[in-house]
C-alpha cells in the first residue's frame, strides 16, 4: 500500500484513486494537507496543551492574536466550537445575542449556544448581500423588562455564502451595538478569503469587533481547527469552558503545527482560488440551461439548473465522471486548494456535455 506522501505526489499527477479521480466541490473543508504541511506537522515541537506546555499551539495562539489586533487567543477543534465558547463566554444562561438566521451559530451548529449555554438566540433576517440591516438590530435589542432576556451580544460573519462585507456595514452594525452596549463576535469561518477579496489585512476587518473566530480548515487548509480571539480575560473564561466541553487537548502542536504552515503559505493564494471561482461561473454562465445565481465575490459559486433535469439528475451524472457536488434548491460549488484550472475546466466541459444530452 503506498504512503500517504506517495498517494499525494500520485495524486498531484492526476493518477491516484483510479483514472477518474474526483473533483469535490462540495466544500472547502475537502483539502487534503499539502506535503509542506505534513513535514511541518510531522516535526512539530509538541507538549501538554491543558498543561500550556505545547510550544508549536502557544505559537500558532499568539501569532493568529497578533495577527488580528487581539489580546490573547485560543486553539479550539473546530469553528462550531470556537463559536460556542464565544457565545457562552458572552452570554449567562438566558441572556440574548443577535445574529443573522443565516449564520453559521443560528443555522449550522446544531442549536448549541442553546442546549450547552441556554443562551437565547434572535435572529434576525439576512439581506440578499450577507448582511444585517442596522436598524433591524437597533430595535431587536430588549428593553430592561422581567418579560424579556437581556442582550449581551451581536454575532456577525465575514464572508457570508461567499460574499465579503463592506466594512462600512459592519461599522455601522458595531456602531449600534456599542451605543447599546452589547459586546460583538464575529465568525470569521472564511475570514481571510475576505481579507483578499477586499485587498486588507484581517487585522483591519476585525479591529472594531471584540472577538473572532479564524477556521483554519476551510479556504486556508488545515485538516481542522479554528482558532478564537479577544481580550485576555475573556480567553480565560473560553479555555474553562473549552475543558467543560471536551476540548482539552494534548499533543495537539502536531496540528497547530499545519495552522502555522497555512498563515505562512495559504492566505495570498486563495486569490487564485477565487480567480477559479470566477472561471468556473463564466464557463458554466455559457452552458444552456445552467443559471448562475448572484455574484461571484470569493470562492462560491451558486447556481440552478432551469433545463435538462432536476438537480438531482446533475449531481447523479457528475458524480459518474469524478465530479462531487451537493445538491439542494440552489447549488454551491466551492473552489478551494485542490482545484486549479484544469479542474474547473473539466468541471465547465463535464457540465456542457450533460446538457448538450439532455
């Protein structure tokens, strides 16, 4: 059986898993460590992390807090985490926090902050950009009456379904929350791609907000881990309750070590990333009975078949050629590190062909 550094090195020739090897497109959580970042897991310098004794997680803490303007910071196993610790570190048991019904801590993260935090949630409706309409926020906040939670916190997301958020937004949406005293976190699940899109540091996006959780696994390609950041005192209270719910780790620098290698090498390529991303929805823009469904602004593209066939029929007939995709009412296919021109424009041809035999 051959070593993964050989299955990778064959699969960069196009050879491994067969010769229809597959093009994923579901996510940009799919990527597979590079071979640069398996050395440097392998040689991480590694400790007790509990302890505070793992070197190679203390450096990738203190780079991803200086790297956003913030005090301190804390390695957590995953952005569903780190924005759990976020929110129970804010909020007491009743007490409120704003955010988008899109955002990953309303919609995708199982309800958590309510069921381990018994924090309430307000959502409030996403506009058609990823963003919050300030006044909407304004007049979600509670008023000091026993009938209702108090509000500690406003969540926000940068990007949101791949659309970067215009700073002067945000501003806006903090500006509110500051006059209300509420403390802001923001989910930064694809923080960097923003920051390129946008052409500014991250530090720069996030310096009016108290918290932020970094992914490490998606557009930046670690095999997991976000990293969360903010005040000193709130780091502490973060890292209690990352214990309490099972997120102490070890040895854990041989995987700080790939958060380390990923800031090095990952940040400015994912311009190439959206490039792609912008191939892929002109070739498919081209393509009969192929829809494409808003802008293109990082790596997203969201598109609908109007001819030939349901979705399901599409994602079935891509998947005989090598070609993974999600289904749904709307499609999202996802650029990332693994796809580079030749695959996306296999994936345009791939399309083209299912049509034109439709």
């Amino acid at each position: 059986m051959p070593s993964y550094h050989t299955a990778l090195a064959a699969d960069k020739a196009g050879v491994a898993d067969g010769a229809n090897r597959t093009i994923d497109l579901r996510s940009d959580t799919v990527t597979r460590p590079s071979p640069g970042m398996i050395r440097a897991m392998a040689e991480a310098a590694t400790g007790d992390d509990v302890f505070g004794d793992d070197p190679t997680t203390n450096a990738l803490e203190e780079r991803v807090a200086e790297l956003l303007g913030k005090e301190a910071a804390l390695f957590t196993t995953s952005g569903t985490q780190s924005n759990l610790l976020a929110l129970m570190a804010h909020c007491a048991r009743g007490e409120e926090f704003i955010c988008g019904d899109r955002y990953h801590v309303y919609s995708d993260e199982a309800g958590g902050a309510g069921v381990l935090g018994s924090a309430v949630a307000c959502p409030l409706p996403t506009l058609e950009n990823g963003s919050l309409d300030p006044a909407a926020v304004d007049a979600a906040v509670k008023p000091d009456d026993v009938h209702c939670p108090v509000t500690r916190l406003l969540s926000i997301e940068n990007t949101v379904h791949g659309r970067p958020q215009p700073l002067d937004r945000q501003d806006a949406l903090v500006a509110v929350a500051r006059r209300h005293g509420l403390a802001v976190h923001l989910d930064g699940a694809r923080l960097m791609n923003a920051a390129v899109a946008l052409g500014l540091p991250a530090g720069k996006i996030v310096e009016n907000v108290d918290t932020v959780s970094l992914c490490l696994s998606k557009g930046l390609g670690t095999p997991l881990g976000t990293v969360l950041s903010g005040p000193k005192d709130f780091i502490k209270r973060a890292r209690r309750i990352r214990k309490m719910v099972g997120g102490g780790m070890r040895q854990v620098g041989v995987v700080a070590a790939a958060g380390l290698y990923a800031l090095d090498h990952n940040i400015e390529r994912m311009a190439e990333d959206h490039d792609n991303a912008r191939h892929l929805a002109e070739g498919l823009g081209n393509v009969p009975g192929i829809e494409i469904a808003g802008p293109v602004e990082t790596n997203m593209v969201f598109l609908r078949r109007t001819k030939g066939g349901d979705h399901a029929d599409l994602q079935r007939k891509l998947a005989e050629r090598g070609i993974v995709i999600l289904g749904g009412d709307t499609l999202r296919w996802v650029v990332h590190l693994d796809i580079d021109r030749a695959k996306v424009d296999a994936v345009i041809a791939a399309v083209a062909e299912i049509q034109a035999a439709a």
